[in-house]
C-alpha cells in the first residue's frame, strides 16, 4: 500500500501526568515515559494524533500544558477527548480539537474520525447520554466520508479484565446500536484499560489502547504491572477500509501487527 492510500494514526492514552514531573504513578513516573515513548512516535511520521483521555492524572493546568508541548514536536495534529481523570474545562484549553461540545469530527481523506466525551463528573465508568449520543448519529449521517472510526474513552465491549470492566460504558447497547446501523464504522477506540486488546463485531475492529505510564497484564483481577513498560497503538487506515494496527514502544519499531479487512 502507497503512502498516499492510507492515513496513518497513533493513538495516545492514558498517560496519567501530574502537575508534579516527579510524581508517581503505579510506581512509574509518567514524564519519563511519556518523554520515551515520543521518541519512537516522531519516526512514524503520523498524519494524526488521537489522545484517548486520562492525559492528566490531577486534572491541572500544568500537566495538560507539558503534554500539549510535547506532542506538539511530533508535528501532527492532535483530536483529543477526556477521560475520567481530566477536567474537560481544562483541557479543552491546551487541547482545542475535541469534543468540548459534542462529538467532535475530523476528516483525513477518505476517513471520518469522530471523537466522543464518555465521562461524568464524579464517575469512574464512562456514560453517553441520548442527546450525546442523537449528536454522534447525526455528526455521522451528515458526512460524505468513505470510513469513519469512532473513538471514546471507555471501553464499550468487556475486556476481560476484571479490574477494570467494572468501570466500563454504562448501557453499552444504546451506543452499540449506533454503531451497528451505521455501515461505514470500520474501527472504534478505546484507552481506559491500560493494555492493548483487540476484538472485531459484525466486521468492526474494536481496539482498546495502552497507557503510556504503566500497563496491566491482560486477563487479570487486579492491576498487574506490565514489565514490557510503555507503548501505544498505530493504525493506518486504508483508502480501501482496511484497518492495519499494531503496538509502539519507546525506541523500538512496532511490534503486535494485526490486519482488518472490513467489507
């Protein structure tokens, strides 16, 4: 596949900065690994970076404003969305593209991409309102684009970590059901869960992200650090609806290759 006849992506999530560089996450220190990870994603040469939520581990100005920076060497555009650690008020300050009034869409070529805010205030599971969700529908059914990939913070499938899909989408049905009757959704999604997962549901890619910070090991009750340290996920999106994805880990090449053919 030529260069032209695919966007290529990088999703971001979960990096989990404070105000403090020093501070601790999970026993990792987020800048660090941050920092790290940029490094590997400045050599894929991303037409898009997609920054999943949880940016912020305290929600403050400092921390937003030290990633925006940051991601601004790798020379793309960044779509953001909250997760239910940020202050969407805040963050809409360092990050304007995203979904600060609803669904927020961005086109590349042949691609709709259409990003989601699942958070509440005060809640820890993600939540998409039927006027959030009406919004989405719309925002879909008024573009000309080939493909669209749909990206929120919760994940609105179980990805049988235990740990974690106790705060997944609420009333994931209402949101799927948009999904299903939408014919040209080829990808959705996700950060939140803290490791790579991968599903695919009536010919959709279902794609939760890792965390920048610290990872969990699949399949586990509890957190369970993750020693293979960092990454996050790359896609390139086909002209032709294709979905190629894989991990990124800091200064290595990308590694966990997978491929959809959709329709």
């Amino acid at each position: 596949m030529s260069r032209s006849s695919f966007v290529k992506v990088l999703q971001l999530s979960d990096c989990h900065v404070s105000a403090d560089p020093e501070a601790d996450y999970r026993g990792q220190n987020a800048d660090r690994n941050l920092a790290g990870l940029l490094l590997s994603m400045r050599t894929q040469d991303p037409d898009l970076v997609l920054l999943t939520g949880d940016v912020s581990e305290d929600a403050s100005a400092a921390s937003y404003a030290r990633v925006a920076v940051r991601l601004g060497t790798i020379g793309a555009p960044v779509l953001a969305l909250p997760g239910n650690h940020d202050n969407p008020g805040v963050m809409k300050n360092h990050f304007p593209t995203g979904p600060w009034a609803g669904p927020r869409t961005f086109q590349l070529g042949s691609w709709l991409m259409v990003a989601l805010d699942s958070t509440a205030p005060g809640k820890i599971s993600g939540c998409l309102g039927q006027q959030t969700l009406e919004q989405f529908d719309s925002s879909m059914r008024g573009s000309d684009a080939e493909h669209i990939l749909v990206a929120l913070h919760h994940q609105p499938v179980p990805v049988n970590a235990p740990w974690i899909d106790r705060y997944a989408l609420e009333e994931p049905a209402r949101f799927l059901n948009y999904i299903d009757r939408e014919n040209r959704v080829r990808a959705v999604v996700w950060g939140h869960v803290h490791h790579a997962f991968s599903t695919e549901r009536n010919g959709v890619a279902y794609l939760g992200a890792p965390s920048s910070v610290a990872n969990s090991l699949p399949l586990t009750q509890k957190f369970t650090l993750d020693l293979a340290g960092p990454s996050c996920r790359w896609l390139k999106l086909g002209d032709d609806g294709s979905v190629q994805t894989g991990i990124l880990r800091p200064c290595q090449s990308s590694t966990g290759r997978t491929s959809h053919k959709i329709r």
